[in-house]
C-alpha cells in the first residue's frame, strides 16, 4: 500500500488493543461511497471518538488519535466489512441498508502485522521435502488399451 499523503510524516504502528464505534443513523447520512475519508465508519471515528484523522479500507483502519501522534493500524471486523463497508462501496446498494450499531476494529492478527514476511514459503526456499511412504511414490504411467 503506497502511503497516502496525510500519513507520509507520521510512524504506522499495529494497533496493541482494539476500540469499538457505535454507528448511529446520522453517521450513515451523507456518507460517501469509495472515500476512505468520508465513509461511514470514517465520519462515527472522527465524530465520536474525536480522533484526528481515519482512513479506512476494506480490512484495514488507519487512525490518529492525537495532533502530530503516530497512526495507528487496526483490522475492521467482519461485521463491520459486511453491514457496512461493503454496502457503502457497492454502487448497487442504498445506504439504507447499512446497519447502524456497535461495531469493533481489532488489533491485526499476526499474521498480518507490519514488518512480517508474508512471501510464500515457496519461494523463500524453506519448502517442506515430501517424506511420504515409499509405496506413494508413483513410478511410472498406466495407459488403458482401445478396445476395437
């Protein structure tokens, strides 16, 4: 993810706990579609929580709650992504089938964490080497005869 120009001067750390925002129908009004800075979870973050700048994604939360602070990352939960986020970002879909409630951005799990290699194994050459069973090996091909 390139870094958009707001965070550039600011340090990105995970999240250590998460926060929960209460999505209220006022939050869901006037929200725009595909704007991370305008979305629904965005305006709740900003309005409620009182904090400085959000940048929300479809999985990730960017946030910084004090002036000149750092940003803090967090994961959106998946009921946030599904009665929110993905009914926002599809043009199809009215806002008025977001449902307003309390909702949870997470710390990032592990696996996701900044800084953790996430290549596949394959190609970090730490594959594992197959010590099946002997009799699992395949030596040779079958062919079936045509029968005439």
């Amino acid at each position: 993810m390139t870094r958009l120009a707001w965070m550039k001067n600011y340090e990105v750390f995970d999240a250590s706990g998460g926060v929960s925002i209460n999505i209220r129908q006022h939050h869901i009004d006037d929200a725009v579609s595909l704007n991370g800075e305008a979305c629904v979870a965005a305006r709740c973050t900003l309005q409620a929580l009182d904090a400085v700048q959000v940048w929300f994604y479809r999985s990730k939360a960017y946030i910084q709650w004090d002036e000149g602070g750092p940003v803090y990352r967090y994961q959106n939960s998946s009921p946030l992504i599904n009665n929110v986020i993905k009914i926002l970002d599809d043009p199809k879909k009215s806002n008025k089938k977001i449902k307003p409630g309390l909702y949870n951005l997470l710390p990032p799990a592990p696996a996701q964490r900044l800084g953790v290699d996430r290549t596949a194994k394959e190609k970090r050459g730490t594959r594992p080497k197959h010590e099946g069973h002997k009799s699992h090996r395949v030596m040779g091909r079958v062919v079936a005869a045509k029968h005439a």
